[in-house]
C-alpha cells in the first residue's frame, strides 16, 4: 500500500503542477511567449543582473537554449539587451515598457488565479501544502545528491 501512495502522491503533484503549467502556457500565448521565455522574464524581473548560466542552471536548460529564448525576447521588444559597465563579458537585460506590460498582464492573471485559490483554501491550507512541497523538493533534491 506504501508505494502505491507515494505513485499516487507524485502522480497528483505531477497532475496539478501541468495544469499550473497549463493556465500559464494559454496566457503566454496570448503574449507571444513560450514557458521558458515567460519564466525567463519573470526571473529577469526580479534580478536584471542573473546571468544566462545563472537562468540555464535554473530552467535545466544549456546556455545556446537560453540564449536563444533571451535573444527572441530581444527581438519582440520585451527585453534590452546591455554590457556591464563592471565586466564587459556580462549581458544585462533590461525589461522594455513592452516587456513591463506582457509582466504586469501576466501577473494579473496569476493574482486572479491566487485569488480563486484562496476563495476555496483557507490560508493555513495553503501555508501547509506549501510547506509540505518544499520539505518534499528538499527531500528529493537530497535524495538526488546520493
């Protein structure tokens, strides 16, 4: 019975983390963005000055792949690319108006779905899902480095 339930756990948190993926995959489209470029402008958001090694290493992607969507996101308008007045090697993006725009849409939509979220999950439901999701990433991240 016990690893009948651990199936069914990962199976469910699989389930549930395609249908996120879903919701976000429809709004970037409507952007013109792929996942990878949706979530690459998120994490620029949040620190212009992450690397492309940095955004590869986190998306388990290799750097041409993430140059490559960086580079289309140039090419809509949604980023700007610059050197680094510190060290020339390094690209720093910059989000454009466009690119604040496609963010600041994007993330209504995701505070909307926040909403839904917490109009049928109470608050400390929420907090404990999230906190078993990260004991359970932690625990197989761990599990990885063995």
């Amino acid at each position: 019975m016990h690893s009948d339930t651990q199936y069914l756990i990962g199976h469910h948190i699989g389930r549930t983390a395609r249908s996120f993926q879903e919701f976000f995959i429809k709004e970037l489209k409507i952007h013109h963005l792929s996942f990878e470029q949706g979530v690459i402008l998120f994490m620029v958001s949040e620190n212009p000055k992450l690397h492309i090694s940095h955004i590869a290493m986190e998306l388990h992607k290799d750097k041409a792949t993430i140059s490559r969507e960086v580079n289309s996101l140039v090419s809509k308008g949604l980023f700007v690319k610059t050197q680094d007045s510190c060290d020339k090697r390094t690209i720093l993006l910059t989000l454009t108006p466009s690119g604040e725009n496609a963010l600041n849409l994007i993330k209504d939509k995701i505070k909307k779905l926040e909403t839904l979220l917490l109009s049928r999950f109470s608050q400390d439901e929420i907090s404990t899902c999230l906190s078993v999701l990260e004991d359970m990433r932690t625990m197989i991240k761990e599990s990885l480095k063995e």
